[in-house]
C-alpha cells in the first residue's frame, strides 16, 4: 500500500518506512506504549482512561494549539485515530537529522481487515475531534484509500489497503495495513 505524498518520492519513502516500521525493519520505531499515546492536549485533571475505553470518547485538542501543534502532539493524535485498527498502535520511525524529525512523520501498523472507505472516514471523524480539519475527500487507488487531514501548518496522509506483498510473512494473520505520512508546512525550511 503506498501513500499519496506531497511529491512522488514521499509517496515512495511512506511506503518503505511503513515496510520498515512495520517489519520491525532499520528504523527505530519510535515509543508506543499507552502513556506515549495519551494526548498531550488533554488537560491534567483527566484521570488516565481504562484499556477498553473507547477512542472517540476522550477531549479534542484546544484550537488555539492548532498552529502550535509539535510533532509529538501530531504522533499522540496519529496514536489517538488509530486506536482500536489493529493489536499493535502505529509505529513511527525516527530520523537521525533533528530538524527532519520534528518537521516530518512517517509510520503505520498492520491492522486485521483491510479497510475500505467507512474505516477511513471514521479515522478522520476521530482526528476532527481532535481539531482537525479535512475535505473529507477519499482517494481510491490500486492500492487502497487515502484521505488527507491538516492542523496548523501539520498535513497528514493516512491510508488503507492490503499488507503489502513484501511484508506479508511478518503480517501473521493481518490482512490490512495503515500507513501515515505527515510533514509541516516548515519543513524544508531552515
């Protein structure tokens, strides 16, 4: 499954470092535990949820952050829409370049169905609830669907289609993968 880039080569690069992250491959999937994923913009009164408490239920991320979001934030509310797809949360993969890793994200998890269009729409209902904002647009491919979220100057592409055929012997019985893409506006910018 690869992922619609803002340019060719980042369609390119999602794709393998979503078979390397997934594949447990050169990239050093970045934390995923439970606590990684509790969302930084919640406020500090809220008591930490039980494991089978529902994603959509919890507090959307105050406006105001929106343009302010850092990439950890982007990572929590990426862990946040995907919660529930698969036994495993996202994995994203870390840059070795400083400025790169705050400006760009890149991850996905492998995920029991292959999902269609509703699966899509309802992961970006969820980041909408977390101050997002999207057309609400799914681009259907040979590959699966995709659909593209923004949040201040964040983009994010998130897609769905089947295990890509180079990682189906690590995939066990998963048939479906979710990948994610992310960059800032910023990025390229000193």
């Amino acid at each position: 499954m690869a992922v619609r880039g803002h340019s060719a080569a980042a369609g390119a690069v999602a794709l393998s470092l979503f078979l390397a992250g997934c594949a447990g491959g050169t990239g050093a999937p970045a934390a995923t535990t439970p606590a990684a994923r509790t969302p930084a913009s919640a406020p500090a009164a809220d008591a930490p949820e039980s494991p089978g408490a529902k994603a959509p239920d919890r507090p959307a991320a105050a406006p105001r952050e929106l343009s302010r979001k850092t990439r950890q934030q982007v990572v929590d509310d990426l862990g946040y829409m995907a919660e529930g797809m698969g036994d495993e949360a996202p994995r994203f993969l870390r840059r070795g370049d400083a400025h790169m890793e705050a400006c760009m994200i890149d991850g996905g998890t492998v995920t029991p169905e292959v999902g269609g269009r509703a699966e899509l729409l309802m992961l970006v209902e969820r980041l909408r609830r977390r101050g997002w904002t999207s057309d609400g647009e799914v681009v259907p491919g040979e590959e699966g669907v995709q659909a593209t979220a923004t949040a201040g100057d964040w983009t994010v592409l998130i897609g769905l289609g089947p295990v890509p055929e180079q990682i189906r012997a690590q995939a066990g019985a998963n048939r479906g993968g979710l990948a994610l893409s992310g960059w800032r506006e910023t990025c390229g910018t000193s």
